[in-house]
C-alpha cells in the first residue's frame, strides 16, 4: 500500500502497442473512460504539437474524443482539452457525464452505448484509426460495439486497465 | 481487440469466461515482459497453441493474480503464456504459444 513520501521506482515507457502518430494516420478516434484519459490525451497533444501550424494536414487527420466521467469535477485535463478544441475546428470533445451533471448540461448524460457510437464515430468506410481506454467493462463494451457497427478489429487497439471504483 | 480469427471479439460469442472487470491486457504485463524480452513484447504476436488464433500480445486478455500472471486467447482462453515469479527466478511457461513473432524493425 503507497503512502505518501514513499520512494517509487519508475521503468520506461514501455509498451508500443496502445500508440499512435502521426505516421499511422486517421481521422482518429479516441474513446475514453475516466483515467483513461492518460494515453488519449498524449496522443492528442502530440497531434497537436505537430500539426501545429499546418490546417491542411489537420483536416485530413481530424480528431474526436468520446470521454466519459461521471460528474463534471472528476473530468480529468477539463481545461485543456477545452483550449484544445476550441482552437482547432478538426478535434472534437464530446463529453458524457454518467452521474451528476450541471446546471445548463447540454451534452451526454448516460454510459456510452451503441446509439452514442453510431453518432460519434466515422462511419467504417472512413478507416477511422480507433482507441479506447479506460475500466475493462467500457472499453470491451466499446470495442465490441463498434466492430459490430462494421470497424475493422484490427483499427481497434484498446488498453484496459481492470475494474474501477465506481462506474465510468 | 485486433486477434484477426475469423470472430471478431472476445466477448461476444459466449464462448469463454463471463466478462471480468479485473481483467485487464499485454499493455499492463509490458513492464513484466520487459523483465524476460529485450525487444518490447506488447506489439509482437503470438499464436495461440490451443485454437491456432493469433495477434498482437497487446490487445490478449491478462490476468494479473498474487501467483503471477497469465495472458489467454480471447478466443478459446487458454493460457497462451504464464509468468511467475519467486525470490529467485522468474519461470515463464510458453507452452500455450506456438509461436511468438517479434519485429526487429521498431
């Protein structure tokens, strides 16, 4: 059990499967469950990092994030993402908040299901390069929802990362 | 999710363990794997001894338990690689994996 003062021991990074650049292509989408956040934003900020000033390459590699979170507290880079988007017309957020909304709530208020996906996600035709992480039961929900929309399986990378406290 | 087999998807087809929350992939046992491969483990593939399935190690189902861990096809969900570790060594048991295939190219 961690307490605070321990002394960690950090190895990496490891793991080349769960990436994306932007070699690989797009449009590009990002499918997230609370923590899950993590690896979707990096890949996020690098798309942005470098495709900084050219508006060309930024529309051919558009950019969605589905991210769910369960109140709009626990929205994990809230403000960033927000400047983000704001300033680039090619990345969507669209968030989905599953517990407690505010006042004036205007986006998704319930756990992504398959209605949520066909809206959101290019249609399959668009070989949209897809990744998705966060809790294992949203990301296997999700995975499974969107090949059976039609997506090539191997587009679909996934990271789990087991159960989680409450659901996302 | 990207185990090209003809079936899509582990948990549609009622074939194997019900859905465990705690499972989790090869990206979470990248850092064990690390400990025994050189090369990165999570993009090499392997071919699933049971059932003749094969795909990326990172996107197999793993099961990380105080024993060890065990990586399974999604397909069949036999063990395709296990990994314990005592004070003194590391045993990996490959019997599940016909084959693992790394890249040397990245």
């Amino acid at each position: 059990m961690l307490r605070s003062g321990d002394t960690l021991e950090l190895r990496g990074p490891i793991g080349g499967y769960f990436v994306w650049d932007i070699p690989v292509g797009g449009p590009l989408l990002l499918v997230g469950g609370g923590s899950g956040i993590v690896p979707l934003m990096a890949m996020l900020r690098h798309r942005n990092a470098a495709l900084a000033s050219d508006i060309e390459a930024r529309h051919r590699l558009p950019a969605r994030l589905l991210y769910s979170s369960r109140r709009w507290d626990e929205v994990i880079y809230r403000e960033e993402l927000s400047r983000l988007a704001e300033k680039d017309p090619t990345l969507e957020v669209m968030h989905t908040l599953t517990r407690e909304q505010p006042q004036g709530w205007t986006g998704f208020t319930r756990r992504i299901d398959r209605a949520m996906l066909e809206m959101v996600a290019w249609p399959p035709s668009e070989l949209p390069r897809i990744f998705i992480c966060g809790p294992t039961p949203l990301v296997e929900s999700v995975a499974t929802t969107l090949v059976e929309l039609g997506h090539n399986p191997s587009l679909v990378k996934t990271e789990r990362f087991g159960p989680t406290g409450g659901s996302v | 999710m990207n185990f090209a087999s003809g079936e899509s998807h582990e948990s549609g087809s009622g074939r194997e363990r019900p859905a465990d929350a705690r499972r989790v992939d090869g990206n979470a046992a990248g850092g064990l794997f690390s400990e025994i491969f050189v090369p990165d483990l999570t993009t090499a593939r392997a071919k699933c001894a049971g059932c003749g399935a094969e795909g990326m190690i990172g996107s197999l189902p793993v099961y990380a338990h105080g024993m060890g861990t065990v990586v399974r096809c999604p397909k069949c969900d036999r063990v395709v690689l296990r990994v314990a570790r005592t004070p003194q060594h590391v045993w990996l048991d490959a019997t599940g994996a016909t084959c693992i295939v790394i890249s040397r190219g990245t």
